[in-house]
C-alpha cells in the first residue's frame, strides 16, 4: 500500500479502466508499467506519460507529459489524488495534440 491507501498496481487498473472507458475499441493502446513509480499510456498518435512523485507529508502526487513525435509536447500537474489524474488522462485521450511553448531554461 502507499501513502494515499491504494495498492501499488492500482492506478494502472484505474487508468486502464479509463482509458477503455473512453476509447473502447475505436483505437489500438497499450498500457505499461514501466516501474513502480511510471505508467505509459500508449496510443497511435500520443503517448502520456504517469509519474508518481512524492508530496508533502510523504503524500503521492503525480505528474502527466503529453509525448507526440517523440517529444514531450505538454505536462500537467501535479495532481493531488488520483482521480483529478485519470479525469486529465480521459480528457488528454482524443484532445487534439498541441505543442506548449516554455520557457524554463
């Protein structure tokens, strides 16, 4: 179990949940854990990213990236619980992939 109650495998089953929720069969994806710690969603078009960070009070926090073209085009978050995620998973799933401009460095 981690800090938020859930079981480590938990947010993949959620994500897979929404992502079959949204797409049902319309489109080919995949879902990987990568490691205890970063899911992948993969799609045709896209790929988005899962990290689990920690917050304060050793609270998980999670971050999203939007991947298109190989390339992180937008990141989001960080994300309290993991329903606001998978709500911006779901969102981010058939949104039209556009590029953010920033200016970190």
């Amino acid at each position: 179990m981690d800090s938020t109650g859930a079981a480590d495998g938990d947010l993949a089953g959620r994500l897979e949940t929404a992502v079959a929720d949204r797409l049902d069969e319309r489109v080919e994806w995949d879902i990987t854990v990568e490691t205890t710690d970063c899911t992948t969603v993969s799609l045709p078009d896209r790929r988005l990213v899962v990290r689990r960070r920690d917050g304060p009070d050793g609270i998980d926090h999670w971050t999203l990236e939007l991947a298109a073209d190989g390339a992180t085009v937008s990141k989001f978050g960080p994300f309290e619980t993991p329903d606001g995620l998978t709500e911006r998973v779901g969102t981010l799933l058939e949104s039209e992939v556009r590029y953010t401009v920033c200016c970190d460095g």
